[in-house]
C-alpha cells in the first residue's frame, strides 16, 4: 500500500473563492490522480497528473477551474477555483502502488457556501 | 466506453452471516482489471481486492471473495462471516489495460446489524 496524506482534510469556504488542496506520498510516484466525489455519489476522474508535464484532464474538467501542479514525484497540489456550491465534495489524490492497483489519500471534504 | 453498473443501493446482513454485492461491467476489450474498493463512513477508501482479467481462479482475500464471470461481464463480491467493521459503502471498479484510469460504479451501502 501507500502512505497518503492530503490537507486540509475539511474546509468551508465561500462562493467565489478558490482553495488549494496537497497530497503528500510517501515514495515517489509517476502519476498521480485526482478524483472528485459529489455528496452521496461515486468517485470521478477529475485529472492525472505526470511531473514535468501539464495534467491531463477528462472531460468536464478543465484548467482554468481545476489547475493541478506536480512539482516533484512525492506532491500535487488541486485548486479548485471561483468556487460555487455545486463544487461541495470530497476530493481525493491516488496513486499507483504495484503493478496496477491504486490507493487513495484519506480526502478533503469541501463544502462551499 | 466502460460503464460499471451496481445495481444494489443498499444492502444489509446480520452480523457472522454472508453476503454478496453485484457487480456488471461493459467492455470490448479482453485485457482489463477489477477491484472492489471499500470506504467506511467518513473514513479513507481501502482496496479489498483485486482480479485480473486474464486469471480464471476467483481471487480471495481473508474473508473476501469475488466470482469473476468474464463472460457475463459480472464481477461480484462475496463477503464471509460479516463483521461490524465491514459497515461500509462498497465501489466496483474497472480499469482497461494500458489505462490507468478506474471506472467506477455507484456504490452499495453494506450495513452490518448486532
């Protein structure tokens, strides 16, 4: 397994205003993900992120509201931007540990209001 | 695209009995892998197994096992002698491969009863 860490682990903040949430690994990693899951739903894909390189984001997300950063092997920063109560979720960093098995950050629980 | 369907929003089973969550996915492709994740309320998804496409035998981990029909595209988990902790909202996942992104159902809430 890996060992993950993300802060904050919760925060409420206000329309319009943007937070920034870390994930920390344990080891170095070449890909790191960031996942969101709404109240009471599943996990979405929201990017991957490779360092060195821009993230790569799937559809229905994009940079300028979700700008990701990776400036080492162990850490990834996601803003989550112009923030509405819509963006009310958990968000989660993952990483892949083995062969194909991924494991997730304990999240960062946002509520905007 | 992949979809992955649990079609159980909640089940619940008393404590020491067994219980089995569904799992259907939909694929073209024969190289492919699936995992049942588990996160307990308010607590950090945990993997709970794992199951190559490619390998006939059912993995099991501990008191966990899946039936893994490719042909019926079913990916169920069986989950023996339940126990309190197991209380959780259980996620069927898919990953194609060459991929790296996991699809995932909508969860199962598993409540264990006293």
């Amino acid at each position: 397994s890996a060992v993950i860490s993300q802060k904050p682990s919760r925060d409420i903040c206000q329309r319009g205003t943007s937070l920034t949430i870390q994930c920390q690994v344990d080891s170095q990693v070449t890909m790191m993900f960031w996942y969101r899951q709404q109240p009471g739903q599943s996990l979405t894909l929201i990017a991957t992120a490779n360092q060195g390189s821009e993230a790569t984001y799937e559809s229905g997300f994009v940079i300028d509201k979700f700008p990701i950063s990776r400036p080492n092997l162990t850490f990834s920063t996601l803003t989550v931007s112009n923030m509405s109560p819509e963006d009310s979720s958990i968000y989660l960093c993952s990483v892949i540990r083995g062969t194909y098995e991924q494991y997730f950050g304990p999240g960062t629980r946002l509520t905007v209001t | 695209a992949q979809t992955v369907t649990q079609s159980q929003p909640e089940m619940s089973v008393q404590e020491a009995e067994t219980v089995t969550l569904s799992c259907t996915y939909d694929t073209s492709e024969n190289n492919y892998y699936l995992f049942w994740y588990k996160q307990p309320p308010s607590r950090q998804m945990i993997l709970v197994i794992r199951q190559e496409a490619y390998k006939q035998q059912n993995a099991t981990e501990n008191r966990f096992s899946v039936n893994f029909q490719k042909a019926a595209k079913s990916f169920s988990l069986k989950i023996s002698d339940s126990q309190l902790g197991d209380t959780a909202m259980y996620f069927c996942a898919f990953k194609q491969g060459g991929s790296e992104k996991l699809v995932f159902g909508k969860g199962t809430k598993l409540t264990v009863n006293p």
